[in-house]
C-alpha cells in the first residue's frame, strides 16, 4: 500500500518533486596559443621578470603553496591600491597547473575584499609551441559584481595576448 502512494505522488506531481539544476557558475576563460615551449610559458607566469615582460612593470612571486603572487600595476602607488596585493599560490603543478587568489582592482572598492580564483593550465602543442588558458573563477552577485565580471571579460584576453610579443627565451633570464 505504502509503494502505491509514493506511485500516485510521483505521478500526479513530479514538479513538487523537481529540483531547478543550479546555474553554471560564471567564469572568464582565455587562451592563447604560443611559439614557445611550456616551460617558458610557465616562467612568463611564475617569476618577477616573467610578468614584468608582458603582464605588469613588478611582482612579487614565489612559487610555493601559499606564496604571494601579487601583481604590480601601479608599482609606485601606496600599498593597497598597487594591483593584485595579497593574492596567493594555492597550488600548482610544474609546467601544467597554476591556482592562485586574485584581488579585483583597487578602484572596485565594493568586491576588492573578496578575492576571485585564477586557474592557468599550460599545455604543450608540440616542442616549440604551448597553449595557455586562464579561467576566471569565483564572481559574486550584484552590479558591481557583474561590472568587475566585465572588466576582466575583455582584459584577460588581451594580457594571454602580450605573452605572444615576448621573445623566445626572454623569461627568467
């Protein structure tokens, strides 16, 4: 009798039953592909003279979990307002993986103090040639939100773009 209830509740309401999947979460995702191998791709992106070449005139990068990974882009302003200060490694793997925090910019003074998530995955295309792909991760709701979304939408892929005008062997050098 027990089973027969269940059928007809089942039946005669499957939406009471019916559960919304979530929405996707949102991400800013970029790549690029390079004429250089992974291995300088990953020193573009894990040391100082790496992002000083393409990215950012400074950074202090040291590649160790929960080392910093800030980026400079205002080098000589006053502390907080310099670029992604107090951002970190949460993990890597060499020459494969980058997870690091981000801060938004220091004019988006509503969503500054929650950091985003960057995923950079290096892929090797063949000896001389890799991809890069950066995921943009971890957006909250609302309109400064959605204005911080956009600006990395449309800045994201042009910083993977200027990877492309350094010259073989200019990393880590």
């Amino acid at each position: 009798m027990r089973w027969l209830v269940l059928a007809c509740l089942l039946v005669t309401a499957p939406t009471a039953l019916a559960q919304e999947a979530p929405a996707p979460e949102r991400a800013v995702t970029a790549s690029v592909e390079l004429d250089m191998p992974v291995s300088e791709a990953w020193q573009l992106w894990t040391t100082n003279e790496g992002i000083a070449s393409f990215f950012a005139p400074a950074a202090n990068i040291e590649l160790r979990p929960q080392g910093p990974f800030e980026i400079f882009i205002l080098p000589d302003a006053e502390p907080g307002q310099r670029g992604s200060e107090g951002t970190i490694i949460l993990g890597y793997q060499d020459e494969r993986m980058l997870s690091v925090s981000w801060a938004l910019p220091p004019y988006m003074t509503e969503v500054r103090p929650h950091h985003t998530h960057l995923l950079l995955r290096f892929e090797p295309l063949g000896e001389d040639r890799s991809r890069v792909t950066l995921t943009h991760s971890g957006w909250g709701e609302g309109a400064a939100w959605d204005a911080a979304f956009s600006y990395f939408d449309g800045i994201w892929p042009r910083v993977l773009a200027g990877m492309q005008a350094v010259q073989p062997d200019g990393a880590g050098d």
